[in-house]
C-alpha cells in the first residue's frame, strides 16, 4: 500500500517490508463498532490504489475524477478556467477551507506541493505528470530552483502556464496530485520527505477523514473530520487493514473481518467467484472491466532483452488464446499493445498469432542463447494467477527461452527493482481512463519505462493533448500504440477483468463500483466516501 506519492521505491519497500497480516484481536475489535468500516490493502507495491484511496480519505486535490470517469469534482478548487485555450489555467480555491490541525488552506499549499512533486530530490514517481507545466525541465535539470509556471495570484487564486495548449490538462494530468501542508513540510528537505514522520506519524490533510493511527504490521486508521468542506462523514471511521496478498483479503471478506476489498493483486481471481456468491453477507461483481493490459515486463537495461526479436518471439511462443480459454476460464481478451480503447489502437496491429517456429527463427536471427536462465517475478499470489505463469512458463521452454519463476511480495519486488538486478516478470497496469496515461509508463525517463526510450513516442504523448475533440486525438495514440506494437516494448498478452466483492454492510461500496465503466487505477479518485454509511 502506497503510504505517500513522494516515497522513492527503495523508502516505500523498506516500509512496506514492515507489513504482514492485521492482527485478529484488531479485527476481532472492529466488528463491535457498527460505524466502522475496514478496508484490505495489499502491503506494497508504492503506488497503488489502495494506497490511492487512503490519501483520498484524508488529503485532497484540486479536482479530482470521479468514480464513473466522466469529469472532474471540484475539491480544494472551486472553479478554473483558461482565457487562451489551455495554455494558462487560473484557479479559484475553495473558502474557508482548514487543514486538519486548524490552520487555514490557501494558494500558498498549492504552489508548494507542485514544487515539491516536481522537485528531482523527492523522486515522486508521478513527477512526469507535470512536464507540461512551463520550467519543469528547468527545475528538474537543476537551471531553475523553482516550477516557472506555477505562481499564486493571491491568496485564493493559483496560476499554472503550460508549454503549450493543453485543454485537457485539468482532465487528465492534474488529477494525480493531492495538496501537502506547506507549513508542516516546508521545513524538511525534498530528499528527507520520504522518511519524515509526517507521513506515518500524523497525515494532517483537508479530507473527509483525519489521521488517527497507524500501527506498523497492522493497519491504518482514520478518523471523521466533522468539518470536512463538503459536509462530515457519515461514518465515524475506516480501517486500512493491511494484508500480505489477495487471498488472505478473501478470506477476511468471507469471515467478516473486512467490507471492501482492494482490487490490485487480481481482484477476485475466478476460480473463487462461485465460492464468494454463496456468501449471503457479500455482493460480488463478477465482470468488472479493469481496463487493464496484462504483459510480460522486461527490463530494457538487460543486454539479452534489447533486440526486439526477442521480445517479439517471446509473445509468439506463447499461445495466449488457449490460456484464455482453459486456465483464465474464458476470462479477458487478446492485447497486442498498451491501450484497451479500440478508438486508440491502430487498425494495423501485428496480432502476433500462435507461431512457435517463428519464435525460434526470431531468436536464432537475433543470436538468443538458449542456455540462459532468466529471472521472471510476480506476485499474484491466487491459483489461477500460478497455473497461468506456469503456462507461460512452459510456451517459452518449448521455443528456448528458460525463465525461473519467483512468487515474490511486493516489497521484495521493489528490492529488485532498486537493486538493477531486475530481468523479466509478469504485470499488469491500469490504462483504462485514458490512452494519456500511458505516458507515465512509456515514455523516456519514466521510472516505470525500465529504460525504454521512444523519442516519437514522447512527441506524440505531447500532441495528443493539444486537442480535445476525441477523433482529432485518435491519430496520435494510434500510431504510439503501432509503435508499443511493432517494438513490443511489453509483451502484450491480454486485457483483464477485476471482478470485486464488498460487504453488504456497507452502503456505498458495491454502489459506486458498479457503476465505474472501467476500474481506474494508480490516481485519487472521487468515490463520495463521506457518503457511505454501514448498516
């Protein structure tokens, strides 16, 4: 679970670490208080969202999107506006609104949290979000001490200038940042922020919920914030249960011991759908659309992974079909690259069909050596998950290509991330909003790119956000998703579905997820949690 958007990968992993099962006196504890509800979180990864929704109960955005992915709530913005297009955005904050420990919010918080972000010493993972704002790469190449476009107007007033226009720019890239306490974290260094008490000891935010405890090994709890700016609470507090993987999250939805489950990890994989249907105190959505292009990672600073061949022969070897339809029980469909939306895939993919002799003439040409072992991690710990990476597994022997599997939990997955030791694994990331998003993975520098670099594709991230008429947009994305094809950045295997599953006792949960179109993923998202209640 991600504990703050500033923790590098190695600061989140040494926490996370920390995190096993909850312990069953707490769990035992909370069944005794009706207006309570628990939620599980997985432990790890960083940057999650689970680790998004804990931020969402107690700090806060300008604007943030909405559970059905729609639009946009004003949160701490009351409105904006932009006289030129989208190349200049003026923000009218939000009156009278206070931070948890009674001081006053304003324009001063904001300009210092989008410094903060963007400042290289943080190493926020979602820094590359804000590229688009004038002297970000000023700030980040050390030139300038400081965001050229973002300036406070006054008091209630905060101004940003873009390098260009970006008229979807409030939609779809200033979503990701909650605003931080500039008179609590001001006086630590950018490179300290990750280790400072602030973010375990007392989260002081303007969300609906106050930080109350966090209790290492066992949860996270917060408390009601009866002057909350959009009214108090309806229930008195949520638990952040921590867990070590999704079945230990199952098992405590069935005994009672959590209401809402957290769907990375693979939500409720589908050999456990019928068990959980029986359950009369659950509502179980079985076909959730996550969205979500499921790969093969690889780590472009490894020598043996750079020609592309490779990557391609290993998605031909690999008859993804027959997965689909015997160990996945018909779940998902065919991805041959990043996005889920059919207006942004180009009508030219390569469909890379089953084709092991392909395979082994692609290697041969590009001088693979079949005595290599390669390390391949994941951490999906459910059956389904296991019997489908053994499958991978076995396709990928049949052609030459030896990887050696290792369950790992998510801290240990970031310790081999940081360490350089990482080869190949098996992922997921959620890609459904908007093909936008896509750039916070693929493009140059972007910590999750594992050192994949595409300058076109960086130019064409670029233009797709100058315009915002959709069939304008759809030849930029189109030919990064031709590209994401041809070079096989991922080996695209299939886009999932997340089926979920919530306590009954709860109201709000099973309600707002059903009506998401697509699960979103790694950014805060404005669910209406003031507005849930517990039976």
């Amino acid at each position: 679970m991600r504990l703050s958007k500033l923790f590098t990968l190695a600061a989140g992993a040494a926490l996370m670490a920390a995190f096993s099962l909850a312990a069953t006196a707490q769990a035992a504890a909370d069944k005794t208080i009706r207006q309570a509800f628990r939620t599980g979180c997985m432990a790890g990864p960083l940057y999650t969202t689970c680790g998004n929704r804990l931020d969402e109960t107690v700090l806060q955005g300008l604007a943030h999107v909405t559970w059905k992915g729609d639009g946009v709530k004003a949160l701490l913005a009351e409105s904006w506006s932009t006289p030129d297009g989208g190349k200049t955005w003026l923000f009218k904050l939000r009156k009278g609104v206070k931070w948890h420990d009674g001081k006053p919010f304003s324009a001063d918080d904001v300009v210092f949290s989008y410094n903060t972000y963007a400042n290289p010493a943080a190493a926020s993972i979602i820094a590359n979000n804000l590229s688009d704002i004038a002297g970000y790469e000023d700030f980040r190449s050390g030139k300038a001490t400081s965001l050229a476009g973002v300036s406070k107007v006054d008091d209630l007033t905060v101004k940003f200038e873009l390098n260009g226009p970006r008229p979807l720019w409030v939609e779809l890239k200033q979503i990701y940042f909650s605003i931080l306490p500039k008179h609590i974290l001001d006086s630590v260094k950018p490179s300290e922020l990750a280790r400072a008490p602030y973010w375990t000891q007392n989260r002081v935010g303007t969300g609906p919920f106050k930080w109350a405890k966090y209790v290492p090994d066992q949860y996270v709890e917060v408390v009601r914030n009866d002057d909350y700016f959009l009214g108090p609470p309806k229930a008195d507090r949520i638990i952040y249960r921590i867990f070590a993987d999704i079945p230990s999250i199952l098992n405590a939805l069935v005994a009672g011991e959590v209401d809402v489950m957290s769907y990375e990890g693979g939500g409720v994989p589908v050999s456990d759908i019928e068990r959980l249907q029986k359950v009369p105190t659950l509502n179980v959505l079985p076909n959730v659309d996550a969205g979500l292009p499921t790969y093969l990672q690889f780590n472009f600073a490894q020598p043996f992974l750079k020609d592309a061949r490779v990557r391609q022969a290993m998605v031909y070897a690999i008859d993804r079909e027959k997965i689909i339809a015997t160990v996945k029980k018909g779940t998902g469909k065919i991805s041959n690259t990043m996005f889920p939306a059919a207006w942004a895939q180009s009508p030219s993919l390569n469909p890379y069909k089953y084709d092991p002799a392909k395979a082994r003439q692609l290697l041969k040409e590009a001088g693979w050596d079949p005595g290599r072992k390669v390390d391949f991690i994941y951490y999906y710990a459910d059956q389904v998950n296991k019997d489908t990476v053994t499958a991978i597994q076995a396709y990928l022997a049949a052609v030459g290509v030896n990887i050696v599997p290792r369950l790992l939990n998510p801290a240990e997955i970031q310790t081999v991330y940081n360490d350089g030791k990482f080869e190949m694994g098996y992922f997921a990331n959620g890609q459904g909003l908007d093909p936008s998003l896509g750039a916070l993975t693929s493009t140059c520098g972007a910590q999750l790119s594992f050192g994949y670099c595409n300058k076109r594709i960086d130019e064409l991230y670029d233009q797709g956000l100058t315009e915002s008429v959709r069939e304008k947009r759809a030849p930029y994305y189109q030919e990064i998703s031709k590209i994401l094809n041809e070079e096989m950045f991922r080996g695209w295997l299939w886009y999932e579905v997340r089926p979920m599953a919530f306590s009954k006792r709860v109201i709000g949960a099973t309600e707002h997820y059903a009506e998401m179109p697509t699960l979103i993923f790694n950014l805060p998202v404005y669910n209406e949690v003031e507005k849930w209640d517990v039976r």
